[in-house]
C-alpha cells in the first residue's frame, strides 16, 4: 500500500509540533493507520531548533509546494 504523503505549513507552535509527533510517533501511527506515514515537505520562513528537519526538504516560499498543499493552504 501507497504511505501517506503529509506536508506541513510552518514549523512554529502547530506545525513544529505536528512534525516532532510525527517524527517520534513514526512507527507506531503507521501501524494503526496500516501506512507509512512521510513527511513529504516543510514550508516554513525559518528553522525551527526544536525540530530536527535532517532528511526533510524545506522551503521558504511555499509557492513552489504542491497543489496539494497550496488547496489545503486556501481551505484553512
């Protein structure tokens, strides 16, 4: 089975810890989601040291993201 692709906007309060959750919690979400679980890629203005991004593409401008992540944007 395909993982689930998930992009996070913003490593701040939110989004910094969505990815530490994620990140940590890795393993056992993909066993009870029954699929790996990738963060595919970040949007965010600047690092955030709280989080260790090694491995995860980041980019300043989140208008080359996916459209994916540009809809998901517009809808919140």
């Amino acid at each position: 089975m395909k993982p689930v692709k998930v992009g996070i906007c913003g490593l701040g309060t939110v989004g910094g810890g969505t990815y530490n959750v994620l990140k940590r919690n890795a393993e056992e979400i993909a066993r009870r989601a029954g699929r790996k679980i990738i963060i595919e890629e970040v949007g965010a203005r600047r690092p955030n040291p709280d989080c260790d991004t090694k491995g995860t593409q980041i980019t300043a401008d989140i208008l080359p993201l996916p459209v994916i992540l540009k809809s998901i944007l517009l809808l919140s």
